[in-house]
C-alpha cells in the first residue's frame, strides 16, 4: 500500500513528508526531485516569496546508494523565509482558510491556520508526485501538464497582460489547467466499489489542492448537452497493439477503470485569496468591520498548480498501479505488469 503525510508551515523551519510504499531498487537522487521543485517555483504572476526561497531536497531516509530500499522515504525542505511565523493576524481574509480554520480550532490568531493552509503545503506534495512518477515512468507512463486558462483569457498570448493588469489593480486571477498521463495500462481502478474508482480518486486528489474548486475528466461538462453518439469512444482492434479507441472523450476512463487512452483532466483554480487592495471582511477577535489581511502573496499561481496537479495525479496513478501490480521490488512489479500486459493483447 502506498500512502504519504506531509507536515510543515510556510514560514516554519521545514516542509516534510514521509512516502511508504514505494518497492526496493527504483534510482532515485535528489536531483529527480529539485527539477520539480524549480518548476514549481516559476510563473508569471509568482510573487517575492520565490526570489527568496530555492527549494531543494533532502532524503532523509528510504535510499541508499541512489536506490530505494522499501523502507519509508522521508524528506525535507528548509524553508528560508521565516520572518512572519512570529506575527500575530486578526483580520480574516475572504476565500481563504482563515474564518473556518480559526473557529473550528478555536484560535484567536489567523496565522494557526494560515500557515499550513498555504500552498507553500505543495513543495512537499510535488516532492512526492515525483518519486511516483519516477516509478511509473519505468513503466512507460508519463505526465504532460500544461495551462490551458488565465482569468477569461484563453490565448497564451493574452496571459502575461491579463496578469500584468490584475497585478495593478491589485487584484488576483486564477485559471484551467490540464494534466495528460500516456502509457497507463488498462484496469488501474475498479468499477466494484465507490473507493476503488480511478475518477474518483484522481478527483478527490486535484480538489484536495489548495484553490481547486473544479475537476473535469474528458470532455467533462461539455459531455452532458451531447448525444451518446457523439459522445462514446468507438472500440477497435489491432494484432499490434489490442484493443484501443480512435478518440478520447472519456478522457482514459471508463466504468472507474483505465481504459488504456491516456488520462485527460482538468481543474479549475480559483484567484489567489490575498488581494493587495483587500476586500471587506471582520477582525476575528474585535468582530468589527476590517479590511481583509494583506501580506506577501502571489497575483498568479496556474502556472505552479500545473506541477502540483502532476504530482497528485501521479500519487494517486502509483497507488492504483501498486494495488495492480504490488510487489516488494521493482523486479516484481515488473514481471506482473509483464504478464499482464501479454495477457490482454
Ligand atoms: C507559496 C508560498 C507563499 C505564497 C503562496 C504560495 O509564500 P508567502 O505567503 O510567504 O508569500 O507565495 O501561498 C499562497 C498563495 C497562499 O494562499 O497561501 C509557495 O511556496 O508556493
């Protein structure tokens, strides 16, 4: 069973997480990791904070000599802004974690929840997307993820002003992004049991990052003002390469399962919560009107989410694959995922 924790503040001394699970023998350095790290990092629209920190890696535990040994994997990344932990805050800011967080744990400063409601949280995350995704591209899946939408803008072109001007008024955009996985064999999931279904999982994963209020798998919406006809991905075969369909709008899944077609999904990220020119909100303490909090904060932030989405596809794509094709080393796996693929041909 593969299943990971991650713990850390934004402005705390550390961001780690612990990732079990993954079998003996893959290479792993903390190289694989810090190239994710970076992407993460960049963007249009991102803000100080990334000139700031360089986030890298460090293994503490699960590999020896370049290569997992099945044991947990645990690692870290020192976070070098700190200088706001220390800084108590009131004033509550709308479409964050801040008024929920703080009553629910019965908190009279914001900064208890903000701190680990910050997408800071997905350093950790994306450091373990990669591992499973360094897995799973020994199996010939890997992950394309792009941005598809900035505010209303559609056009690649049209992003960087759209920003630029969301930027002087001191306001905030979000957007669409898309993430793509090819090589995924048939039958990851299952139709058997609500828990086992691969778009419910993947889903739950995209929603659980920060800002995501929307997941479309294939067509997606779109799909429910078509016919089935033009809808359903027609079935063939080849001597080759088995069974396939020539177009994709179940976008790789059907009946909760891999249907072999790659894995299409998109989210919908919603603005950054921390405007410069706040809006009207209430202190949590004093309960009078005040405008919402204002601290360092991106104006921007599809273009890192995009990374981050690989990650938790990849997390939750691993775990099915593991569930498959479990085995306590990579030679393991490898055989039954080698048997099984003769089997279906
Ligand atoms: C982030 C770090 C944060 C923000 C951003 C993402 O750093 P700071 O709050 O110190 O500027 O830039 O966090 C949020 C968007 C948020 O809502 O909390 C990061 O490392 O990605």
């Amino acid at each position: 069973m593969l299943r990971y924790l991650t713990a850390g503040e934004s402005h705390g001394p550390a961001l780690v997480a612990i990732l079990e699970g993954i079998p003996a023998n893959l290479a792993l350095s903390a190289d694989d990791i810090n190239r994710d790290l970076a992407r993460r990092q960049q963007g249009y629209g991102r803000g100080d904070r990334m000139k700031i920190e360089q986030d890298k890696v460090e293994i503490t535990s699960g590999v020896r000599n370049g290569k997992t040994i099945g044991s947990p994997i645990a690692i870290r990344i020192i976070n070098r802004s700190t200088e706001f932990f220390g800084k108590s805050i009131t004033q509550l800011r709308p479409g964050h974690a801040d008024l929920a967080g703080a009553l629910k744990y019965n908190q009279k400063d914001v900064r208890n929840i903000l701190e680990r409601s910050s997408a800071r949280e997905t350093a950790a995350k994306v450091a373990v997307g990669v591992i499973c995704k360094k897995l799973l591209s020994e199996y010939k899946i890997n992950f394309f993820g792009k941005v598809v939408q900035i505010g209303g803008a559609t056009k690649e072109k049209d992003w960087q002003k759209a920003i630029d001007e969301a930027r002087e008024k001191g306001d905030t955009l979000g957007g669409v992004f898309e993430i793509t996985v090819t090589g995924v064999p048939v039958g990851l999931g299952s139709h058997v049991q609500r828990d086992r279904c691969l778009d419910g999982k993947l889903a739950q994963a995209i929603m659980a990052i920060q800002a995501v209020k929307g997941v479309e798998i294939g067509l997606g919406f779109e799909q429910a003002s078509l016919p089935g006809s033009k809808v359903h991905d027609e079935i063939f075969y080849d001597k080759e390469k088995g069974f396939y369909h020539k177009t994709n709008n179940a976008g790789g899944i059907e009946g909760g399962m891999s249907n072999g077609e790659p894995i299409i999904i998109r989210a919908a990220v919603k603005p950054i919560a921390t405007l410069k020119k706040p809006l009207k909100s209430v202190d949590l303490v004093s309960k009078k009107p005040a405008e919402a909090f204002v601290e360092r904060s991106d104006v921007c932030a599809v273009e890192p989410a995009v990374v981050v989405g690989e990650a938790a596809v990849a997390i939750e794509l691993a775990t099915a694959f593991l569930e498959k094709f479990s085995g306590d080393s990579l030679e393991d796996i490898s055989a039954a995922h080698k048997a099984y693929l003769a089997r279906i041909i």
